[in-house]
C-alpha cells in the first residue's frame, strides 16, 4: 500500500504546487503537512480521504461512479451562460481571459504566473524575468480568444466552425511562434510519452471537414459531444505544434456556443486531463473525459457567479 508520504509528494510534483498551496488545498498548515510528508506524524482518517480525493483529482483516477458522472453533468447543465454576457462584462472577460490563458500556456510549458500574464497581455509590459515567445503565447492567445468570442457574437446561433475558421485561429494563436502557423501539417508527427496514435497528415483536411460537421450538429448530450470531439480534435492533431491550445479554445467556444459556462483546463490537473483524454482516444472510454469536462465547467460558473 502506498505511504501518505508518497502520494503527497506525487501531488506536488505533478501540480506544481508549493507546499503552502498543497497545505491550503487540503486544509490544514503548512507545519502538519510538511510532518506528513517527512513522516514525523500520519494523517487522521478524514485528511487521508482527502489526500486520497486529491491524487485523483490531480493524477487521475481508475475508478468512475456512474451515479456521481451523472450528477455532475447535470449540475454543469444548469450552468448556463452566454458570449454576450461575457463580452458585456469588461471584469469578468478579463478574468476568464487571463485565467484561460495562463492555464492553457502553462499546461504546454509555459513558466509566466497569472499576474505574468495580466501585466503582458493588459498592461503591456516586457518582463525581463521570461522569455519573448512566452510573452508573444500570452499575447496571441488573447488574440486567438478574442477572434472565436467575436465570431460567436457576431454569427450567434448561426456560428458555425469551419476549416477555414480554425486555420484562423491557430495562425493568431501561433503568429511570429512556429512559420506554418496556421496551415495544417505535413508531415506525421508524435506526442511524446502518449501511445495515441495520430492521423496521418494527408487525411487531415478531410477529418477536420467531418469533424466541424459534427460540431455544427445540436447535441443530445452536450458534455458527451465536448468531451468527444475534444478527444478526436486532438487525435487529429492537425498543426505541427499548438494542437493542445487551439483545441481548448475550440472547447471553450463550443461551450459558450451552447450556453454553457466555458470549461478552463487547470494546469494542475494536466496529467489526470491527459490520462483521460487518452482513455478516449485509445480505449474508447469517454466518460472519465465527460466527468472531468464537467467538473471544469461547474469550476468556471464559480468564477462566473463570484464577478456578479
């Protein structure tokens, strides 16, 4: 059986959390944890449940509760939300904007904090402390999310994703980054340390057509469809680099596309996202995606429902 000691130490390694962060999350001190971790003292019965709750939600869990996954769409089904009350509220477009592209730069690497991103992206400054791509990611992702949140108000219900559409994202998403920013690879490319094997580059531009087709459909199952063609956006990979990020702009398009509270992928939950983005693309088991999605999207309302 894996010591407390052990699973906490996996927790900070793939969140990045500082202790402090880690001792907040599981509410208690910076003192008690870091005795848990050096193992001076063990956990009570309830901080291990919550230790335990947190490998699952950082690292990912084996198990699903179909009872729990049901409930859980539900509840981020009422969480309804529109493009237009975004772009109304100059406060919140700012903390989501910032919020998402931290996170999104982050999971691929990126070392800039949130107050980073703000002071780049909205009070334009030069931060000697991170480099000029890092910098030029923030800003062309706020570029990127601006376009798709323009085009969602401009067309409302008549928006619809094309090929051109996400050709266009990605070229503000990766302008002055990579030189075919905006063309769809090719050549066969790989992820490393995932075994999902991706589309072959000359089939590109014909799965991306039948993949918008599919998102212009009206859902039955609105979190199933989000997590699904997440899953096969990604599978497809279709850009020599960015595929991560433009595909979670397109989620959270989709989402605002269907009035819902837009999800926003935590950095420190890249490896569960990863885990079960994987399940999808190679086992097809969507539902740990579906959950994960939702929980995302019940997180975002949070932030949502605080601004009013």
């Amino acid at each position: 059986m894996e010591k407390y000691s052990t699973k906490l130490a996996r927790i900070l390694t793939a969140s990045g959390w500082t202790q402090e962060e880690l001792a907040r999350h599981l509410g208690v001190s910076f003192v008690t944890l870091n005795a848990w971790i050096n193992e001076k003292s063990q956990p009570r019965p309830g901080f291990r449940q919550k230790i335990d709750l947190a490998v699952a939600e950082i690292l990912g869990s084996d198990e699903l509760d179909q009872k729990e996954l049901t409930q859980l769409k539900k509840l981020a089904l009422e969480k309804k939300f529109s493009v237009k009350n975004l772009i109304n509220d100059r406060d919140l477009l700012e903390k989501i904007t910032i919020n998402l592209t931290y996170h999104s730069n982050a999971t691929e690497g990126s070392t800039m904090t949130e107050r980073d991103v703000e002071a780049v992206i909205y009070n334009n400054k030069v931060l000697r402390n991170h480099t000029a791509i890092e910098q030029r990611e923030a800003i062309n992702h706020q570029v990127a999310l601006n376009f798709l949140l323009d085009e969602l108000s401009t067309k409302g219900r008549h928006f619809t994703v094309t090929p051109e559409l996400i050709r266009a994202t990605h070229l503000r998403l990766m302008n002055s980054i990579i030189s075919d920013a905006g063309e769809f690879r090719n050549h066969s490319v790989r992820i490393h340390g995932a075994y999902v094997p991706l589309a072959n580059f000359m089939k590109i531009s014909k799965l991306i057509k039948v993949w918008c087709d599919d998102f212009n459909q009206k859902p039955a199952d609105k979190i199933a469809v989000l997590a699904r063609l997440h899953a096969e956006f990604e599978r497809i990979h279709p850009f020599s680099d960015g595929n991560g990020r433009t595909g979670r702009l397109l989620l959270f398009a989709q989402a605002l596309h269907l009035n819902l509270a837009p999800p926003v992928i935590k950095k420190e939950r890249r490896l569960a996202y990863y885990k079960y983005l994987e399940l999808s693309q190679t086992r097809e088991v969507p539902e740990p995606l579906e959950k994960f999605i939702a929980e995302a999207i019940i997180e975002t309302s949070g932030i949502v429902e605080g601004s009013d």
